[in-house]
C-alpha cells in the first residue's frame, strides 16, 4: 500500500507540474491578444450579431 500512495503522489506531482506549464504557456498566449476596452467590458452582449 505504501509503493501504491507513493506512486500516485508521484503522478501527482508530475501532473501537477505539467499543468503549470501549461498554464503558463497559455497565459503567454494569451498575453499577445489586445482587445479594446469598451470590447473588454462587464457585460458585453453579442447576441444578435451578424457572424
């Protein structure tokens, strides 16, 4: 029982560590869009737009 709790903390932490490179992959991406701010802001309602 305790190699099995070892091993999946193991997997854990290596999923954990994948994901936080992922996310800050993405926040890199992300970063490079600009919006304007009247687009940006609460409530925005794109209802009814032509596509």
């Amino acid at each position: 029982m305790t190699q099995q709790n070892a091993a999946m903390a193991e997997e854990s932490t290596a999923a954990s560590k994948a994901l936080s490179q992922e996310s800050t992959k993405l926040a890199r991406l992300t970063a490079q869009f600009k919006i304007g701010a009247a687009e940006a802001g609460p409530g925005r309602d794109d209802t009814g737009r032509a596509a």
